[in-house]
C-alpha cells in the first residue's frame, strides 16, 4: 500500500470530511483523562493523548450489547452495525484488538463482535505522550499490530499516512494527500521506534520464559496469598483491559412485559461469583472461590494459557489496569518481574 | 484482519430454536425431566454427552446436558433442576408449551475410544442425566460394545432419577446395574453406603473403558478405584460440570485453567485434565 503526507493546516479538513461521511470515533479529553468517543468536530480530536479510559474494544463488544430481542411474535437477532471509522487507535490497542479478532472469530465465528469488527475503518496513530503505567515496549515485542487499515504518525509540519488496506486507502479521496517523501517516511519511522523507547515500566524478561515460570508458580499459594491481599474483587482490571472480553448474558423485559431483550454485559474473573455454579438443594461450587485463586486466574490468562493460540502474550502493556486499581497490585509488569525475580 | 469469513455470511450463534414440550414429569421433588421436540419438525443432530443451552426468553439461558440418546429418534430429554431464575421458570410449563434451545454445544463421549470395548459408567446425583444419553446409546446398540457395567449413586432413594429406567436395569441382561444410596430409609433394600462401595461387588479388567460423571468430589474417589484396577487413565473419560454463560467458548465462566468445558469438553479424558490445578 502507500505512504502518504499531509501538511498540519489540512488536517482538521481532512478530519471534518471524514466526520461528514459517517460516524468518526477517536480519543477526546474527559477532564484530565482521555476517551474514544463520537467526534463532532475535528478540534475535538485529541492525538496526544497518553490513554484512554477505557480501551477501543467497547465500539465492537459494548459494555451492554443486546444479542436478541423477543416479543410476542417471536425472536430475532439484534444486530445493526454501521459504517464508522476509528481515528487515532495506539499501537498496543491494535495488537488487542488483533486478539479479540481472533478469539471472537475461533470455532464459533460471533457475528455480534466481528460485524462490528468488520464495518470499522481503523486508523491507528503514534504515540505523542506515554502514559505512567505503560510498559508496551517490553510485552510481546515480537508481535507486530495488523488489524488496522492505516496507520498515521504525526512529523513536523503535519502526519504521514501508511494505508495498509483498500479501505485504508479509500480515505486518502477525504483530506489534501501527497505521496511522502522516502525523508518523510523515515521521520515517521523514527517517531515510532522513540516512543518505544520512552516506556516508564517494562518487563525484564522474554515471554516464553515468562509463560514457563509463571505456569510452573500455579501452586505456590502462598505467592498468591500475597500479590491478591489487598484484592477488592471488582474487576476494575478486567474492564479496562483491551485484552479482556469475558460477559455474562442476561435477559430483561421491557416495561410492558410481554418484549424484552437478551443481552451481554462486561464481566471479569476477578469477581466474586464468576465462576459460581448452583447445583441444587442450596448447594453451590464456587470454582475459585478465593482472591488468590481469581488474581492467579487473570495472570495465567495474560502471560500463559493463551500463547500459543495468539503467538504471544494476552497483555499489550497499556498499563491500564495498573492505572486503574484502587489497591495499586494489579500491574502485570510488576507482579511478573516479582515472580521471575522469585 | 483476521477472519475467515464475512459477517453477513454466518448465522447468530446466539439464536435459538424453539422447541415444543411433549412430555414433562416430576422426577424428585426438584428436579423435572422433559422430553422435547424442535417446533419446526428439524431433530437436533447431537452425541451423547453434549449441551444444550435451555432458555425462556425474559428468563434467560442455562446449559443442560442431553439426557437421552440420538438413537431415540425426534425427541430428546433434559432433566431441569429447579434452582433460579430460568430453571424455575422452565420447571413449571407442561405439555404444548414452549421452549427455546441453542445447541448441541461442546464434546460428547467419543464413542470410538469406547466401541468394541468393556464399557464401565460412573453415576453420582444429576450425574446419571448427561450419562443416560451414553447408557441409552449403548443399549441400543448394545453389540457394538462388550460388557457393560453400570454404578449410579444417589443421596437417598427418593431422588433416585429415571426410576423406570432404574426398575428395568435391575433385571435387565444387556447391563449389570450396581446401585447404592449414601442414606437408606425403611424401604430400601439395596447397598448403602459412597459409590465405591459398589468396586468391590463386581470384577473389572484394566481392559475396561470407565466414564464418570457426578458431583465435584466424586472423581477423585472414582479414579482412585479405577486405579486400583489398573484401568489407564487415558481410558477413562469424565463429563464435567462448570458455571457456563455463552456455551460456545467466548464468555470465560466455564474455564478450568485454560480448558473451556463448553466447547473443549464437558467430555474429557481424565489424563487430558489430570494435570490441571482447577479441575478437581
Ligand atoms: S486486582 Fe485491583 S483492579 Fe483487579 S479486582 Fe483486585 S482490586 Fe480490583
Ligand atoms: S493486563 Fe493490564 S497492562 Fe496488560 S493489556 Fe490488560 S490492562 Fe493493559
Ligand atoms: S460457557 Fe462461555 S466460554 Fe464456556
């Protein structure tokens, strides 16, 4: 595909277009910190921001996502997707994204996350300001982002754009492009591998010998006793994580009780009843019914039961989780570097 | 990126059928066995021990072994035990009502490892439900395999399940039928005691494939038996229960480590989940 140049002043133009085509997502300022939301403008657009609250997974697989609705004529599937375009995805969000694709469409292809997936136009964009926790640099670093359609890094005087796809280069038609110069591609180039290089946080070792100890610790209960003690169970660290896509379904009526829908919720492994089950007479089996147990779960998860099948680990080092627990015990690069250091 | 497949092309892998009830009986005080047939006249093609997912739209979903065999044509059976919010909705339609099924999920008995062979089964509680689905099976096709020898456990006499079923295994010639209750009560004759009281009654060759299906704590137990007779444990095959949501490996409830019982299972052979710390 092609390379692409086009100068600060166009941009906003270019921006404008695309939001006049149909809906535009991307990150916008939520007080201090930063969202993907709806843009209504192009100022709106905030391509340097750190992270996002929540990570982009929630266009595709919404907090609350109707699968069926039912009335008193029957039953039919929810589903309505939309052209849209998301602007300004960051790399390590591309790389979940990429695993989402996969496990979404594995065995039993679900059309409830991949036509989301599939009517998204992605554009990803470089990283302008590291955020506190990140340690993206060092996680799965052999593991390149590919679901995105192009990719757009701001360079002096304005932002190159690399189209990876058809889709990717149909929005080239929207803004004032000119193809980059190779001097231009290089600048973008070095703008990428220098955020890299900025990571406050990383992991000190590689992923298989990461996956082979933090496998072998199962058993050491003692060692999740501890990292789980402050553990309040709820499940910040699943929701925000890009990587994370576990729900509960639910059915609900409408007010006038005869119409209703089934739907699926966000749920995470770190709560208390994930993993419940009822078995009659008052009796029920809790899987995992301790903190340590759950928190174990989450870290087998990221760093080792889902290797092989995603060619690299389930965390992308976006530092989100480690941001957003209360008890500060949710970091995957510390709680790793603490076993390997064990 | 990654798929195989455009989205317009693929079914909903969350929509149901709808299925008539043509029968329903109290089986235990709890616990209420059905037998359905789809509304569109379309059987479900199953295996013995696969899933369905049972649902009552504005109730919800719940995952349910199938409790008879693909050999009886055109209905299949569950057992509902009464225990929330669907289940309790479910239990109290009768005959000519509907319901609405998702399925059949998951792995059943892999009947190639079991053909030509001594078949032993293992049932404890609700574990004779998603078993009779294989115990049908192998009743009517009762010459594809060798001997069979069937141990069922329940807590006491009245919430034995299937009690006809009970009734013509106790005289039939086609299986050896060992029962036992954890707790008698003045009408019961038959052995009291935990499911391994019933090893010693019969003589078991290693060459013997086991299944085993029952409460959590019951598997242990079992395998140490089967161990004593020497029966390797890539023979021996468990149907296991877990919390389930979606049924087709996506919500994560049903994960044992990284095992989905939804889709890898609910069938699996016990060496294939020996070494994982969650299974039992
Ligand atoms: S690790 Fe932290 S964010 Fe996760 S459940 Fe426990 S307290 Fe909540
Ligand atoms: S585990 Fe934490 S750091 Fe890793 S991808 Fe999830 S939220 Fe980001
Ligand atoms: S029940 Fe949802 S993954 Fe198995």
């Amino acid at each position: 595909m092609t390379a692409s140049f086009i100068r600060s002043d166009d941009f906003a133009a270019f921006v404008t277009a695309l939001i006049e085509a149909g809906p535009v997502y991307g990150p916008v300022a939520k007080r201090s910190r930063f969202a993907f939301e709806r843009l209504e403008t192009p100022e709106e657009l905030r391509l340097d921001y750190d992270v996002t609250i929540l990570p982009p997974k929630k266009l595709f697989f919404p907090p609350a996502q109707d699968l069926v609705t039912f009335d008193g004529a029957g039953f039919r599937a929810a589903l309505e997707p939309t052209e849209k375009v998301l602007l300004g995805v960051h790399f390590y969000d591309v790389k979940a994204i990429d695993q989402t694709d996969l496990l979404f469409s594995e065995r039993n292809y679900d059309i409830n996350y991949m036509a989301h997936r599939e009517t998204t136009t992605i554009v990803a964009s470089n990283i302008q300001t590291v955020s506190k926790r990140a340690f993206f640099a060092s996680v799965g670093a052999d593991v390149e982002p590919q679901g995105h359609d192009a990719f757009l890094t701001a360079i002096n005087g304005g932002y190159v754009l690399e189209t990876r796809t058809e889709r990717g280069e149909a929005l080239l038609a929207f803004g004032a492009f000119q193809p980059a110069t190779e001097a231009q591609i290089a600048e973008a180039a070095a703008v990428n591998v220098a955020a890299l290089e900025r990571c406050p946080e990383e992991l000190e070792h590689g992923t298989e010998a990461i996956a082979d100890k933090v496998r072998a610790a199962f058993q050491d209960e003692e060692l999740w006793t501890t990292l789980a003690a402050d553990c309040f169970s709820c499940g910040t660290c699943n929701t925000v994580c890009p990587t994370c896509y576990c729900f509960d379904v639910q059915d609900t009526w409408n007010v006038d009780q005869t119409s209703g829908q089934r739907t699926r919720f966000w749920d995470g492994c770190l709560t208390e009843d994930f993993a419940k089950c009822s078995l009659g007479e008052g009796a029920c089996e809790n899987f995992r019914e301790e903190r340590a147990a759950r928190f174990r779960h989450r870290l087998m998860r990221k760093a080792t039961y889902l290797n092989e099948k995603l060619g690299g680990p389930a965390c992308v080092g976006c530092g989100r989780c480690s941001a957003g627990c209360t008890a500060d015990i949710a970091d995957p690069a510390r709680v790793i570097n603490q076993i390997m250091a064990s | 990126m990654n798929h195989q497949c455009h989205w317009t092309d693929v079914e909903n892998i969350f929509l149901p059928r709808e299925a008539t009830i043509v029968c329903s009986e109290q089986a235990t005080p709890s616990e209420t066995h059905f037998t359905l047939k789809m509304a569109d006249g379309q059987p479900i093609e199953y295996e013995p021990g696969q899933i369905v997912e049972l649902s009552l739209f504005g109730y919800g979903e719940i995952p349910i072994g199938i409790a008879s065999s693909p050999t009886r044509k055109n209905t299949f059976d569950l057992v509902v035990r009464s225990v929330g919010r669907v289940s309790g909705a479910v239990t109290k339609l009768g005959k000519g009502e509907s319901v609405y099924v998702r399925g059949p999920l998951g792995h059943g008995f892999d009947l190639t490892k079991l053909r030509g062979h001594d078949v032993l089964i293992v049932a404890g509680g609700i574990g004779l439900c998603p078993t009779r689905s294989l115990i049908q099976y192998i009743l009517d096709r009762r010459d594809e395999f060798d001997r069979f020898v069937l141990f069922y456990g329940a807590r006491e006499p009245s919430l034995q399940l299937f009690t006809d079923d009970l009734a013509r295994w106790r005289t039939a010639n086609d299986v050896e039928y060992y029962e036992t209750v954890d707790r008698g009560d003045p009408s019961w004759t038959g052995n009291v005691g935990v499911i391994t009281t019933l090893f010693p009654q019969v003589e078991l060759g290693p060459e013997t494939r086991a299944v085993i299906c029952g409460p959590p704590i019951f598997y242990r137990f079992v395998v140490r038996e089967l161990d004593m007779i020497g029966i390797p444990r890539e023979n021996v095959f468990v149907d296991l229960e877990r919390r389930m949501k979606c049924g087709v490996g996506k919500c994560g409830h049903c994960q044992i480590n990284d095992k989905y019982v939804c889709v890898d299972g609910p069938v699996f052979p016990f060496a294939d989940v020996q070494g994982l710390e969650e299974a039992f």
